[in-house]
C-alpha cells in the first residue's frame, strides 16, 4: 500500500470544500502570527525598556502582539473559506448570541481597555481594590494581577476592578501621614513640639513643603496628647513613617519629655489602712 | 579629586577617601564619606574611572528628578533682565568607562538632603531642595559640597514679579568644574505665575571641564526642553 502525501492534504474535512490542506495553511498562518506576535512585542518591550514607564511600555507591547494576532488571524480566515463580507451580514445575528454568551469576557475586555487608557492604577501603583491591597503586577486585558503585601498573588477581573472603588496611593506625588505623641501634664508641650520638629526636619523625606505641623490636639485623661501632620513623596511614605516615629521618641526621651503610663488617682472616703508594713508584726 | 584615573589611585580629601587598589590580586574601587564605605570590584582591563559632580537628585535614594533652589525675594521690574549666582548642592558621581560603555559606579555627598513638594499636593513634583542666598557675583564655595549657579533672570511680563525659587529638571543640567563647580541657567518669566526654566551648555569660566552626565551614563534619553513652573516661583 502507497501512502501518498498529496492525495491526504486533499482530503475535504467535511466542511465546505475545506480540505486538510487549507486547514493545516490556516493553522500554520495562525501559529506563525503568534510567533512573530511574541517576538515582536518582546522587542518591543526590550527596546523601551528605560525609555518608557512599565505601565505604557506594557500597554504598546500588548497593543503590538493582538494586533499581530488579529492580522493573522484574518489572513488565515480565506483558507477555511470564510468570507469576511459574510461575517459583516451575519454580525448583527452572531453579535447578539456571542454578546449573550460572552457577556463577562466582553465586559471584562472592554473593563481592561478603559482601565489601560483611563490609567486609574499603573503597574507598580499601591492600590486597593475590592477589599484587595497590594502592588499592581500587571494589568491584562480581561483581568488585573496584584499582588498583596504578603506576596500573595490575586486575579481580579477588570469588570469588577472597574466598577469598584479604588484607592490608589501613589497616584499623587505626595501624601500625609498621622502620629499621635502623648506627653506627660508635667512635661512642657512647647519643647516637645519643638523637638519633634527638629526631628522631622532632619529627615530627607520629610517634606519642606507642604510644612510639617506639630500642635496640641487634646487634653487627655492620662496625657498631653500631640498630633504631627508630615507629608512625604507618596511612593516613599510608609518609610518616612517607620523611620521618624522611633527618632522622636528617643529625641523626646534624651530631653526628659516621656510617654506617660495610664493613671488614676485613688481616694479612700475613710482613710487608708496599710497593714504588713516592714517591720510591723502580724497580730 | 575631580578627573579621570586609570588602574590603582588614590584620592584624598578632607573626610574624602576614593581609591582603587588591588586586595588579593583584585582591583578594588573603595570610597568613604562621612563614615560611610562603598566597595566594588572592578574587572576591568582598558576602563577608566571618571570622577565628576553630578545632578543632585540622587541620594539618598533616586525619587525626582527636579531642584528647587529658594533664595531670598527679589522683586523684578516689568522688561527687566539681570544676572545673580546661587548656590546649588553638589553630589560626586563616580563611572566606569571603557571604550564601549560608560556606566555609573557610585553617587556620594556631603551632608543631608531635603526634598519639597512644588505645586499642589494632586498633580506637582517632587524636587530636590536648596537654600541659596544671592550673590551678585561669583560666591566662594567648596566643590566638594556646592556649586555656583549662574542664573539669567528675564522678567518678559507686564507686571512686577516677586521670585523667591526656581525650578529645574535635571535632566537638563549641564555641570562644569574646574576650581569650583558650575552651572549656567535661565529664567525666563512669562506670567506672575507661570516661568521657564533650562541650563545652559557652556563653561561658566574659560578652560571648565564638562561633567558626564547621569542621564547620559545610564542610557536614559532625555529631551532638553527646559521645564514650565506652573504653580508660581515665590
């Protein structure tokens, strides 16, 4: 028995006049598109690598690599013998019934795009959304990765990233943190306020401007209570804040000014009685 | 300390110590500034080690890229144009080069820094900050910590003009040395809230020599545009 190679790429699939032939051409135009995809939108990414922040590096790449897909796919499409004309006068019935379908996959699609050019988050963004914190990984065209300050890895789908709330933390270029200082009554407010403001001051970070501002906020039970108000380089923050807490302590310690302890101040209407003293003898 | 050093050096000073020596058969680059010591070695057969100032928006860890300098207020009248030195903080840049590359070994200063919100808190920048007293003429510096700003101020607006800073990308800065460190600038004021901003690329005095730029040893391209203060300059 011959096995002759011509004769089973003419062999019709079953559908239409397709024959094994014009399938295997489709696939290879397919697979070739991917390929080239891949490895244009690597070079891409290479060749923008230090002259484009990640976020429009990324969305150039991935705009490069659908496309290619895209462009391959409908040069391919005449081998199955799909006529894209077909496709314009069918669209209206097959849009509905892939819309319905796909109504998720749509909506996430279309959730992924606004958020690449609305930029609501960036990749490297501190971020929270739908009760989720972390870093944005990146953002996919159906879903966006973070990953969590645990270093857990988290897929959201764009719709639901769309339509929540986000917080993104590094979205300006400076915030302001809070510390609440609480001195003793005996202690003088004023040294301690001039002291934490040295302090701050000291600290690169610690922003000129907007001013830091250190004042008395409250008189509490125990305490004299302080509140500083520091801004920071919003992406540097959280270091300023661990940073300076600790320094002012010290500082305030080195000047005799201390954390007061919780206290009550306890009277007796009858006296107080103290039995057991030292040197007392038990009756 | 300033130049450019091939195979063992030494270069010392005051508190300043930046050598390359070889430990156990491996040529070792060694700085120390204030107490504090960096290391690396350098397999190297044909490469230099360049010593500059650089543009001071490196430490103590790269977050901006603009300078704000504040000086004293000066009320500028409508047409007027004048001439004034500032001074601008100073950060040494070490490179290795070769034939091929350049690429940027260590960044180190005296002294602390301190950055500042220029604009608003949602849409500003976040600049390097510098107090600077104006000085009609070329003021005494130390190299090692400052340099001499030589800033044209144009006031092209139909009203006094109150400035008390100025803002730059360093992106932009040109740095020359020689005896002291240098750089030429412009101010142009164009609405009482509203200013350009650019360096200039030449010597402040004949015979300076041109520092390698960070921008250019790390490969990021920059435009030379100049920079727009849009949020005021007093």
């Amino acid at each position: 028995m011959t096995f002759n190679v011509t004769e089973v790429l003419e062999i019709p699939i079953g559908v239409g006049d397709i024959t094994v032939e014009r399938l295997l051409y489709f696939v290879f135009i397919l697979a070739l598109g991917v390929a080239v995809a891949k490895v244009v939108s690597i070079n891409v990414r290479r060749a923008l690598a230090e002259r484009l922040p990640v976020n429009e590096r990324e969305l150039l790449a991935k705009l490069v690599y659908y496309g290619i897909i895209v462009w391959a796919f409908v040069v391919a499409l005449p081998q199955l013998e799909f006529d894209l004309s077909g496709l314009l006068v069918a669209g209206g019935i097959a849009g509905l019934v892939i819309g319905f379908a796909s109504q998720s996959v749509v909506s996430n699609l279309i959730s992924g795009l606004f958020l690449m050019f609305e930029h609501p988050i960036r990749i490297g963004d501190n971020i929270n959304v739908a009760d989720v914190s972390g870093s944005v990984e990146d953002i996919r065209v159906l879903s966006t990765v973070i990953k969590t300050y645990d270093g857990i890895y988290i897929r959201i789908p764009n719709e639901k990233v769309f339509t929540s709330n986000i917080t993104n933390y590094v979205h300006n270029p400076a915030r302001r943190f809070t510390y609440e200082i609480r001195i003793r009554y005996a202690d003088d407010a004023n040294a301690a306020i001039r002291i934490a403001k040295e302090v701050i001051e000291t600290h690169p970070f610690a922003l000129k401007n907007p001013a830091p501002s250190v004042f008395v906020d409250n008189l509490g039970d125990n305490s004299v209570n302080l509140t500083a108000y520091i801004w920071a380089p919003a992406r540097n923050w959280w270091d300023v804040r661990t940073d300076l807490l600790w320094k002012i302590k010290v500082a305030l310690e080195e000047n005799g000014i201390e954390i007061p302890f919780p206290q009550r101040t306890v009277r007796f209407a009858d006296g107080l009685e103290v039995k057991g003293r030292p040197g007392e003898k038990n009756e | 300390m300033f130049g450019r050093y091939r195979g063992t050096f030494r270069r010392e000073c005051g508190d300043i110590l930046v050598e390359a020596e070889t430990v156990d058969g491996l040529l070792t680059y060694r700085r120390r500034c204030e107490g504090q010591t960096f290391e690396r070695i350098l397999v190297s057969n044909t490469g230099e080690v360049v010593i500059n100032p650089v543009e001071p928006v490196n430490l103590p860890r790269e977050i901006t890229d603009f300078l704000l300098v504040e000086f004293s207020p000066m009320m500028i009248e409508p047409g007027a144009s004048r001439t004034v030195y500032l001074k601008f903080p100073v950060e040494i840049g070490v490179f290795v080069e070769s034939a091929r590359d350049i690429e940027v070994l260590d960044v180190f200063a005296f002294g602390t820094q301190k950055y500042t919100l220029y604009g608003s808190p949602t849409n500003g920048v976040i600049a390097r900050w510098y107090r600077s007293a104006v000085y009609p003429e070329i003021p005494q510096v130390d190299p090692f910590r400052e340099g001499v700003m030589e800033l044209s101020i144009q006031n092209t607006c139909r009203e006094w003009v109150e400035v008390s800073r100025v803002v730059f990308e360093s992106t932009d800065m040109k740095i020359y040395y020689g005896d002291f460190v240098a750089a030429t600038a412009t101010m142009k004021l164009l609405t009482r809230t509203m200013a350009e901003t650019d360096f200039v690329d030449a010597p402040l005095r004949p015979g300076m020599v041109k520092s390698v730029e960070l921008y250019t040893a790390r490969k990021i391209p920059a435009i030379d545009r100049g920079y727009l203060m849009e949020w005021g300059f007093s």
